[in-house]
C-alpha cells in the first residue's frame, strides 16, 4: 500500500540510529579497546539480540541494563578486561550521543506544520530524558513513550499499540519513522504507517516487504507530507 500523508495527524520517531548516531559509541571505546570497531559492532547487535530474546523468553531488563551486559559480552569476546568504572564510562556515552544533521530542523519544520511528535523507544525513561535534552528537542516532542512501561521491546505489537494509545492517536493516523528495519516491520504490522530513514546508503532488508516509504532524512518526510 503507498504511503498516505493525508491519514497522518501525529509522527513517531526511534531514537537510537534514527535520532542519534549509535556509531559515536566506537569513539569511547578507542582509548580503551586496540581495536574498537569490531567491539562496538558486537556490542550493538548483541544488545539488540537481547530485546529480541527478552520478548520470546521473558526475560526483560530495562534497555539499560541490556546494553551493559552486551558491552560485557563484546568485551569478552575480544578478550579486554576493563575495571567496572571504566564499563561504565564507556556506557554514559548512550547519554550524549552525536545528533544526525537532519533531526533539530527536519523535526522542527513537522512541529511547525502542526504534527505531534512523539518518540518511541527501547530506551528507558532515564536515557530518554537525557538524549531530548542532549539532542535539544525536548520543545518539539510531545513525550517520550519507553518500552519499559509495558516491559516489552520492539517489534512486538504491542508496544506500538501502546504507543498509539498513549499518544491519543488511532494507530492508522500515526507515521513511524526508523532507521531499524525491523522497527518499520513492527511499526507496519501494528497498524502504523512506517517509514525508514537510510541513515547509511545499504539496502533496505526485505524479506517480509517493502517500506510505506522511504526517505533520506527527515526534511524529506517533511516534503511528502505537504
């Protein structure tokens, strides 16, 4: 089905790869590890393969806490033994994280245009709160909405569904805008209109469909919403 501006009344965006670039965390571990990349790569896919895990056992943590211990993981599997403060610095990073270039102005024109923008999130409130304020969006966003209020990570429906119910919005209204492609899958599957952002020129994965739309940055999402 092709993307329908005319349904959308409120815009929902991920923050992690979408908001703010998960990739600056390779950048605290240079000084630590000898040869971060691959660390910071096993460190990102484990965390998310903990939320996946999480919803099909039952085994939630807050986002947080994943992240630590898919830091830990990678660490080990790289064979670096870090004291617990410096993990810990390392992780603080998630808290100040770089801004894409598109973010503040892209979402400001939609704020403008009279959208309601919300973001919706693994993250906990905590981490939350802090990327808003790092990001300097916290005037454009009407609130955050926290996997950790259902305990329930993406894609599961469920948690889109909560996310419309606590926007006020009836989930066919709502536009859901990602860089994770299994974000817009799960998006899609609750009822929201999903868009992805490619952050990174790849190709999109589709061996479940196609996006409702796709866009490059958020100013063009603004353009077809017009």
């Amino acid at each position: 089905m092709p993307f329908d501006p005319a349904r959308v009344t409120t815009v929902t965006f991920d923050s992690y790869s979408t908001i703010v670039d998960v990739e600056a965390a390779e950048e605290a571990l240079a000084d630590r590890v000898p040869d971060p990349e691959p660390v910071s790569r096993l460190w990102r896919s484990r965390s998310l393969a903990y939320t996946f895990i999480a919803n099909a056992v039952d085994a939630y943590k807050p986002f947080y806490e994943m992240n630590r211990d898919a830091l830990q993981y990678a660490l080990d599997a790289h064979g670096v033994a870090l004291s617990t403060d410096e993990r810990d610095e390392i992780l603080a990073v998630y808290h100040e994280l770089d801004v894409f270039d598109d973010v503040r102005e892209g979402m400001n024109r939609l704020y403008d245009a009279g959208y309601d923008l919300y973001v919706v999130s693994n993250g906990n409130p905590e981490m939350l709160a802090s990327m808003l304020d790092h990001a300097g969006i916290g005037g454009l966003v009407e609130d955050t909405v926290s996997a950790d209020e259902i305990r329930t990570f993406k894609p599961d429906a469920e948690l889109y569904r909560h996310a419309a119910a606590r926007t006020g919005t009836p989930i066919d209204e709502i536009a859901h805008v990602s860089a994770a492609y299994f974000d817009v899958y799960g998006a899609m599957h609750a009822g929201m209109q999903g868009v992805w952002v490619d952050r990174d020129g790849g190709p999109w994965d589709s061996f479940a469909g196609e996006p409702d739309l796709t866009i490059s940055s958020f100013h063009d999402l603004r353009e077809k919403l017009a």
